[in-house]
C-alpha cells in the first residue's frame, strides 16, 4: 500500500461503488482550505475539496461520505460535512464504515500500515484494529 497508482485504484474502486449506488461525486478545487468535504442526502452527492487543508487522505475521506449516503440517516441529516474529529454518532458510523470499505477493497497487511496509508487519526486506532481482526478472522 506504497505507490501513487495504488491510491487511484482504490479511488476508483470507491468511484465504481458510488455508481452502483447512483451516487455523484464532484472534485472541487476552487473552494478555501477551509472547508471540508460534503455530502448531501437528497442529491446524492459526495463533493470533494480538493484543497481542504487536512492530513487524512482523499480515498478515506471519500469513503467517509460515501459511507453517510450509502448507511447513514437521511431523515436525521440532510448534509454531512467531513471532521476528522467528528464522535457524534453519525460522524463516528461514517468513519468506521469508511475503515470497512477500505479494507474490503485492499486488505492490509497490518493496523498500523492502513493507518499510515490514509493518515487515518490516531483517535480511530481501536476502530481500525477492530475491523481489521474481523475482517482477518472472515479470510
């Protein structure tokens, strides 16, 4: 899980899953870094800053929205935005369900390489870990 390549396939892994489900996602570069990825329920849309000054890769953010669309409550929230740091109830199912996926596209080898690899933070450790022994058990 090294090399650029590597990275656009799992994006467009995640891109593939998104059409299957009839969600759009839109790269925007012209936004400040400021402000964070989005999701809106009702467009079915996933919108991608491409500036947003954060450390945590495009490919987990990405499937963090994704996951709101695709498990979230659309009744509970119309418009997701993306917090790195987000433990409410719906942000903290959207960063698990983000570990799941990308574990299912591309096992890693260890907990430690899938949380380097996507700078996933530090705080979701246990949660990565987590998905990781199950999904190993399931192999």
């Amino acid at each position: 899980m090294n090399t650029t390549s590597f990275i656009s396939e799992i994006a467009e892994d995640l891109q593939k899953q998104a059409k299957i489900h009839s969600i759009d996602i839109l790269d925007i570069f012209d936004l400040s870094p400021e402000t964070p990825d989005f999701s809106v329920v009702k467009r079915q849309g996933v919108f991608m800053n491409i500036n947003f000054d954060t450390k945590v890769s495009y490919e987990f953010r990405l499937a963090h929205e994704l996951s709101h669309l695709l498990y979230g409550n659309g009744d509970i929230q119309r418009i997701y935005t993306f917090s790195e740091f987000g433990h409410r109830r719906e942000e903290l199912l959207a960063h698990r369900n983000a570990i799941r996926m990308l574990m299912s596209i591309e096992m890693p080898t260890n907990v430690n390489t899938f949380m380097e690899y996507y700078h996933v933070p530090s705080w979701l450790e246990k949660d990565v870990d987590k998905t990781f022994r199950e999904l190993v058990y399931l192999e």
